[in-house]
C-alpha cells in the first residue's frame, strides 16, 4: 500500500478559554471566568489522503473543516497529534520549517482570490516560484506563461486581476497553486465569491487539472456543487468526523 500524501493523526486544535477578557463588574467578571471553557475545534480527527485525491472537508459552520485546513497547510498550530506531508510531521517544526513546507509542498487557493492588485496575471503566478529559489527567471516566465493558458487565460497574461472578471481571478489563483507542482492544493471555499455558472467552470477545470497532473486536492465546502463535483467526501460536526466517504 502506498504512504498517504497527507495523513492526520488523532488531531486536536484546543483554543484555550480566555480568562483575561474584561468586564466592568468584577464579580461577574470572576463567574465568566470560571464558567468559560476551552474550545475543541478539532477533538481527535484522523483521516489519510492519497496522492491525486479530489475530495472535499464538509459540514456546518463551526464544524473544524477550515481548522483542519488551516493545520495541514501549516496556518496554524497543533495542539495534539501528528499531521504528516508527504512523511514529514509538520507538528514537530518550529516556524521555519513549516514555512519551507508552506513554500514547497502546499498550494493555496482562496475564496477572495488572494492576489496582488498591482502586479499582473503573470506576475502573481510567478511570485510563487520566485519564492522557491529553485528556477531561473527564464524557467519562472516560461513556466507561468504556459499555466496561465492551461486556464484558459492565454492572451490576458498582462492583464490586472482588476481588468479581469472573479472567474478569470480565480483562474489565476489556480495557475499560481499548480505551478510549483506541490503535494498538495488546499481550496477554502473557492466557489464561495462566485455565480452558479462561474463555480461550474472552476470546479470543471479543477477535476481536469486534478487528474492531468494527479496532484491531491482538499476542498473546505458547503457548497453542494462543489460535493456533487468531488470523489470523496469527509463529513465534520463539532470536531469530529462523521463520515469519512
């Protein structure tokens, strides 16, 4: 059997109670404290993710899916448990390494795009291998022109993200995810700033891409189009899993 490319160990994401949280009464201050509990986000998730996966984390608002996205792309911290990229344990690094993990292994796409309104179509995509250090600036030019028409924006490399409509955006944040080939895209509501026949088009190209290049993509969703699309389905409620699909 092959070693998952992403693998979550008997997770916990624990925010602690705030106790320094002021009222002007101190002795209703005093009940709130005593009375104010920590926040499970995540109680004790473990689920693998094989390598060209097309699936989706679902369930209500508040139910841990973009916790558990925001973990294994290294946004925020574990509290109990091990998340392996790849065969690395992302909650034994410092800060560091997880940003080197970030760089390398992940890519992100957003709902609200994420894009640098100043730079170009181009320039945003190459932004992610300028970080890598690992091309030339030939490699860097070549490589984004030739995403951003696998996206089907050939012709509008030059073009602001404000000159172009929220499905081209989008399109951009995809070609910017895809470029530095990672293990794997996380998808925190991609559909969510977009129409009915715009997240069609996105979701489409997606699964094309996904089995072009056989890179694992997690969606974070409640977006009905976007579960109906997808191979699989991890339901979440209240921290746990409910169905693993």
């Amino acid at each position: 059997m092959s070693t998952p490319i992403v693998s979550v160990q008997n997770v916990y994401k624990i925010y602690p109670a705030n106790s320094l949280k002021k009222k002007r009464n101190k002795f209703r201050e005093a009940e709130i404290m005593e009375n104010e509990l920590d926040v499970h986000a995540l109680d004790g998730i473990s689920c693998n993710f094989e390598k060209g996966e097309f699936t989706a984390i679902a369930g209500p608002s508040g139910s841990g899916k973009t916790t558990l996205l925001n973990l294994i792309g290294c946004l925020d911290s574990i509290s109990k448990g091990h998340i392996y990229i790849d065969d690395s344990d992302i909650a034994t690094m410092d800060l560091k390494e997880k940003t080197i993990i970030r760089r390398d292994k992940i890519g992100f796409i957003f709902q609200s795009y994420n894009l640098f309104p100043v730079l170009t179509a181009q320039e945003n995509v190459e932004m992610a291998l300028q970080l890598s250090g690992r091309y030339s600036k030939e490699e860097i030019r070549s490589k984004s022109y030739d995403i951003l028409k696998e996206v089907d924006l050939d012709g509008k490399q030059d073009r602001l993200p404000s000159q172009l409509s929220g499905g081209q955006q989008q399109r951009i944040s995809i070609a910017r995810a895809l470029v530095k080939e990672p293990a794997v895209i996380l998808a925190d509501e991609p559909t969510a700033n977009l129409d009915s026949k715009n997240s069609q088009m996105i979701l489409e190209l997606m699964s094309e891409l996904n089995e072009k290049h056989n890179i694992t993509c997690l969606f974070s969703t409640h977006d009905q189009l976007v579960m109906k699309t997808v191979r699989r389905i991890i339901s979440l409620r209240d921290g746990k899993i409910e169905n693993q699909g």
